[in-house]
C-alpha cells in the first residue's frame, strides 16, 4: 500500500509539473522516508528528485540548450566636421569677411538629439554665424546640416574662438583672424559736373582730389563707377595706398555713347573689402545735328515760261547746330535753288529751301535736290523733284 501511494504522488507532481500548475509554499511533509520503504530502495534526495517544480518568485527556468542572445543595439551617435579650423586673415576694424561653411555630419548609427551649438574663447565675439541649419535640427545617420560663420572684429588685434557642438568631441572648429585700424578717404567735391559733351566723342577729363583723413593707413584702393550710366564714365586710378594725410588726384573721363541727353553715374573708392566714398558724376550727351524732312517733291503742272516754287522743310532732331549747308539740283537745271536756310540750325530748330521750277520746253521734268549737312549725323540728304511742263497755249 505504501508503494502504491508513492506512485500516486510521483504521477501527479509530473503532471503537474508538465501542465505548468504550482504548488503551494506550504506543503505537508512528505510521507514516504527511507525508513518507510520497505524493500530498501533509496529515497529522493530532494523534493525536486520527486519531480516537483520549485515555483518561488526568485526562481527561473533556463534552457540550457538555447544560445545566448544579445540585447538589440540601440546604436550610437557621432557628430563631426571636416573642418578643423578656419583662419580668416586680415580685416579692417569695421568690416566683416565672407562666411565660411562648416558641414556637421552625422557618421553613426542613430539619430542624434536636437543639435546645440555655442562659440566660445576670448576672441568669441569678433565672429558672427550668418546662417544655421543645425541648431535644433536631429541629424539621423548620414545627414549633414551646415553653419556659415563670417570674421565681424569691432576691435583690432588677434581673435581667437571656438565653434563647438555640445558634447561631441569631434564636432568642434578653431577660428582665427586679425583685425586693423584703417582710414577714412574723403573728396574734394561732392558733384562732378562734366556739362555738356556731344555723343560718341571722348575727352572731356574731370579731375578732384581724394584724401585719407587717418588715423590709420588705406592700402589696396579701388577705383570704379557705378550706376545706370557707368559705361559712358572712365575712371583712373588714384592711388593704391595713402598714409594718414596724404592725397591723390582721381582723373574722370566722360565719354558718352551710349544715348542722349542727362547722364549720372557714381566714383566709387573701395577698399579693406567694402565702399569707403562715392563721388557723384554728372554730364548731358548731346546727339549731334540729324535732319528729317519730305523725301520727294512733285509740282505738278508747270506752263513753260513760267515759274513755280516749292518751299521744303528740314527739321534738326539732334541736340546741336550743324555747319554751313549746301544744297545743289542735279539732272535737271530748270530747278534751281532759290533759298537755302539750313546753315547752322540749332538742336530742334526747323529750316526752308526754296527750289523754282522754270521749263523752257514740254514734258517731264525730273532731278534731284542734294544738301549737304556738315556736322550732322547724316551729312547729306537726296530730295528727288519731279514737274510736268505744258506748253504753252
């Protein structure tokens, strides 16, 4: 009976021990001892020898024969630059270079928290950042964001700083640069007039006077004009460098030919990479004397014998007076020029020539008026001239 007993509770702890069933934490003593079998079999050692499952909570159940198994790799975060440091040269107090970009780059496997970024050294505020596409921004594995950061020094000397994203190592950029006191260029005028200048002729020169008023020495003056007109303004070159209260004369030359009437334009003197003074620049092209008018004249009928006159209108649509005309019938001699007034006619102005149709014999009559128009842009017009002469009853 007792070997019976034993079965029944070895089989009912398998099962339960298969089906995932607990057991309580207090049990009742195991009845079965060594004393108690009587054909002196050994006894369990233990109650898990028996097949019992021990379910505490500090227990766990490990299969040996499975492999062990890392925990996923949250990856890594690593911001760096290609730049390392970026020296900007020299620059006058005043003035700001070019900016510079710096490219961060994310070389990791995992997204990087919103980029923050500071400069710092002793020479931190001589640099300004001009543009930012980091700050804020989570750079995922392989993306890049870019910095611009310009030399602005307010003070001369040397200026150091750094440029650093924070807490990477790898993200961080030396900057350097050198910074002057320069000095200030003033003129002699405030408006240079040219006047009057016909169009498409060169050579009226202006001239004034350009002086560094210190306290610093101006080195690499740069001459050139500006404005809608520039092209029809010539500028040479005053000086490349003036010590503190030293002068030199700029030379203008206006040439217009490019249109007529009022011109403007401005002299500009650059230098340590910005405009230091402009000089305003003025002038009037003025077209040359150009004649329009009829480009043929007809006097119908004209009894032979007698005497018909056409009067034939020329206008100047230039700006000045052209020089002596002449005007001249060739072909036919019983045309003859009566009246010339096309000599020196102002821009504007209209003038008269008179031409006397005089037949001596019937039929067609056919020449041609030439004038001449020194001065103008089209010396000579042709003007051709046609009657009918009757006989006469």
């Amino acid at each position: 009976m007792i070997r019976l007993f034993r079965r029944s509770f070895v089989t009912s702890s398998l099962l339960l021990s298969a089906c995932g069933g607990a057991i309580a934490s207090e049990e009742a003593p195991d009845p079965i001892t060594s004393e108690q079998e009587p054909d002196g079999g050994a006894a369990p050692s233990s109650r898990a020898d028996a097949g019992v499952v021990d379910a505490s909570p500090d227990a766990r159940i490990v299969d040996a024969s499975a492999p062990d198994v890392a925990p996923p790799d949250a990856g890594t975060v690593k911001l760096g630059t290609v730049t390392s440091w970026v020296s900007f040269g020299r620059f006058a107090v005043g003035t700001q270079s070019g900016s510079v970009a710096i490219d961060v780059a994310n070389r990791g496997t995992a997204v990087s928290s919103p980029i923050a970024a500071v400069l710092n050294g002793t020479g931190a505020d001589a640099f300004v950042v001009s543009s930012d596409t980091c700050t804020g921004v989570a750079l995922s594995p392989g993306e890049e964001c870019t910095v611009r950061i310009a030399y602005a020094p307010t003070t001369d000397g040397s200026h150091e700083a750094v440029w650093s994203v924070i807490g990477q190592p790898l993200a961080v950029v030396g900057l350097d640069g050198e910074a002057y006191t320069s000095g200030v260029l003033s003129a002699s005028t405030t408006l240079l007039d040219f006047g009057e200048q016909p169009l498409g002729v060169p050579g009226n020169h202006q001239s004034f006077t350009v002086t560094n008023e210190g306290p610093g020495t101006v080195v690499g003056i740069k001459t050139t004009v500006e404005g809608a007109d520039a092209a029809d303004f010539l500028p040479f070159s005053c000086a490349y460098m003036l010590a503190p209260g030293e002068s030199c004369v700029s030379d203008i030359e206006y040439f217009p030919h490019h249109h007529r009437g009022v011109e403007s334009a401005e002299a500009v003197f650059a230098f340590d990479g910005k405009t230091q003074l402009r000089v305003p620049l003025r002038g009037r092209a003025l077209a040359p004397a150009h004649f329009t008018g009829v480009t043929s004249v007809d006097f119908d009928d004209v009894a032979v014998g007698t005497s018909v006159r056409r009067e034939i209108t020329l206008t100047n649509d230039g700006d000045e007076e052209n020089g002596t005309s002449l005007a001249v019938v060739e072909g036919n001699l019983r045309f003859l020029v009566a009246q010339n007034g096309c000599s020196h006619v102002a821009g504007g102005a209209s003038c008269l020539i008179a031409v006397d149709a005089k037949p001596r014999s019937a039929g067609p009559m056919n020449a041609t008026l030439r004038v001449l128009l020194p001065g103008a842009s089209v010396t000579e017009l042709d003007i051709t001239l046609t009657a009918r002469a009757l006989a006469t009853p």
